[in-house]
C-alpha cells in the first residue's frame, strides 16, 4: 500500500544556528536585532521547539529554578479616559466592566493577606485613570503604598498609568513602591493602531522619570493585537535597552465592546515561539507572563516555562478572570519549580550578580 505521507528531510542548518546563538547568550553575548527577527521569523515546528529547548537552558542558567510571582489588585476600577482599543476599562467603549472609586485600606491589606498566603512576592496596585499628578489623589495614594510597606505582606508595587512630573515618582518612591508596571504594549510603529489619546513617548518619558527615582521597571506588552513578529522583536529590543527589570507577556484576551474584540487570536505555538525569542534577547530579566495566557494557551501553559518564562500573574487579572491560584502552585510543584522566589532586589539582573548556589555558572559565562 502506498503512503500519502511525505517524509521531509532534515536540515541541520537551522538547529546548529539555533545552538550557536544559544551558547552565545549562555556566555552572555548579546545576540543582534538581525538575528532577533531570524529567531522570531522560524517556522518550522521542529525549529520552533529546538527554540524553545534553548530558551529553557537560558531561562535555567541565569534564574536556576526559582518563579517569581506577582499578583494585582484593581484599586480605581473603569472611566478612565484613554482609548486603548484592548481595554475594557476605558470611558469609550461598551463593555461590562465594573466601576467603582479607590478601595479603601482595608480591601488593600486583605488582598496583600491573600498574596502572602500564597507566596507572592510582588502586589501591584493598580487604577484605571491616564495618570497621576500632584494633589489629593497622589496623597491617598502614597498613604496605601506606606500601608502596605508596613505590612511587610508584599512587595509595593504599582501600575498607575503616566507621570509627567519626576516629583510625582519621587513620591511613590517615599512611599514605599518598589517597581512600577509602565508597559509600552507594543513597537512604536504599531503603537499608534493600538491607542492614539496619548504617545509611545510619553510612556518612555514615565519610564524614565521611574528609573530617575530608582523604582525598578516591569514593562511588556501585549502580543496578538495585529502586529507582526517583527513589532514583537522591536518591544523586545526596546525594552532590552530602556533596562526593564520585568517583562510581562500579555496575550490579548478579546473584550466584547472593544475594537479588538474581533482579532484572531495567535495560535498557542506561535506565543510559546515569542515568549522564547525574548528570553534570548533579555536572558537576565523576569519574563513574566500574564493576561490572556488561560485562555489562549489552554493545556499548553505549563510550556511556557519551557519556553524561558521565569514569572508568573497569578490571582485573576483586572477584567478577566485567571485559573484558580492553587492549580499554578500545582502546575509549578509538577515541573519542579521554585515558586519561593528571594527578595534579591533584582541583583542576578546584573552581568556579575549571583544568586546563591550560582555562582559557578555566573564565572563561567
């Protein structure tokens, strides 16, 4: 009987490419925006996953086995005035997202219980507003940062939109916030199709006045919005050379209400292909991976350390809802990971800083 199935020869050339650029990052050579988008523009299935083997020797060398976790908690909830086309929050769009005020202390310090109960180290608090400027609001703001630094349950941080003014990061750094999520959520050839009340400088510019006032920087994205892999490579050089300490892969989870409510969503192949590629361009950052993962990676996420990811949004997100906590603790447990991460400040983040037991590897690169 004759067989429909072809056989496809084997090409060697794309796996020894793969490995060469691998043990280049492994000795802590900075691979090139050139062979970025080659690592991003690879379609074969067996390529892909040569990709993704190589992303885990990385993500394994320089953060060994520990997860950092981090969890949020929406503290000013829908009305905020900008057109992001993926949120659910803004004033624009029709969606059934919730909408209340500033949450009281009490609700801030209950969400900090529940993250310390389940090892999280980070607790962002976050506002559905442009930014914040000087005034009453930054005051009741700070006063739940001090609270929280108090507590000692978590570490301060924040995503709480623009901040013109470097005396406002101050502030939120006198307050007690350790790092603060700004996401440039895309290239800034894409990002005009995906918000247009507000530039991609003017979120460069909150970086920076961040930076200034020593707060660490989580800052990702969104991938499945529309863009191409090689918007995907340009965040992530991007991001690579504003110096982010965490990097958030968001999936796009379409909103009923939104204009991207309708965009075909990646495959589950394509993101574990990008959260790979990152990790081969920022191999010392936490790559976080966050909204949109349960609903777009299904029975696949538990690949996404696989993949190089070393952080993980747990608890629900801020207008959709997340797999229980318990079940990530589970998925981590299985796979032999850490997820009791050690507060170090992000020192393993430096060409010279160690984690405990690592030291070896770090004189060896």
């Amino acid at each position: 009987m004759l067989s429909t199935m072809t056989v496809k020869s084997f090409d060697a050339t794309d796996h020894a490419r793969i490995a060469e650029l691998g043990q280049g990052v492994l000795r802590g050579e900075p691979i090139s925006r050139e062979e970025g988008r080659w690592l991003f523009d690879l379609g074969d299935t067996a390529d892909v996953f040569d990709l993704l083997s190589w992303a885990n020797r990385i993500r394994e060398h320089f953060k060994g086995n520990k997860i950092h976790l981090c969890s949020i908690v929406n503290v000013k909830a829908g009305g905020c005035s900008e057109n992001c086309r993926f949120c659910a929050q803004s004033v624009l769009y029709q969606t059934d997202s919730p909408r209340y005020g500033l949450i009281e202390p009490d609700a801030v310090l209950a969400a900090a219980d529940e993250a310390k109960a389940n090892g999280v180290t980070g607790l962002g608090l976050v506002a559905a507003w442009r930014g914040l400027e000087e005034g009453p609001v930054l005051d009741e703001i700070c006063q739940r940062f001090e609270e929280l630094k108090r507590s000692g349950k978590a570490r301060p941080d924040a995503s709480l939109g623009i901040i013109k003014d470097q005396k406002v990061a101050d502030r939120l750094r006198q307050a007690g916030v350790e790092c603060y999520n700004h996401n440039l959520e895309s290239s800034r050839r894409f990002y005009p199709q995906v918000c247009s009340s507000h530039t991609y400088e003017d979120r460069v510019q909150t970086i920076g006045h961040l930076k200034h006032a020593g707060i660490k920087i989580c800052s990702g994205g969104i991938i499945g919005m529309g863009e191409t892999r090689e918007d995907r490579c340009d965040l992530a050089f991007s991001l690579r050379e504003l110096g982010a300490n965490v990097v958030p892969i968001n999936i796009l989870n379409p909103v009923p209400g939104t204009p991207f409510a309708n965009v075909e969503p990646l495959a589950p192949l394509e993101i574990l292909q990008t959260i790979a590629c990152f990790r081969f361009i920022l191999p010392r950052q936490e790559i976080m991976i966050a909204g949109g993962r349960t609903v777009n990676l299904r029975d696949m996420q538990s690949m996404i350390f696989l993949a190089g990811a070393s952080a993980l949004m747990v608890g629900n997100y801020l207008t959709t809802l997340n797999q229980p906590v318990e079940k990530d603790l589970q998925m981590l447990k299985d796979l032999g990971l850490d997820p009791n991460w050690d507060k170090h400040g992000f020192s393993d983040q430096e060409p010279c800083g160690c984690n405990p037991g690592h030291e070896m590897a770090c004189a060896s690169s």
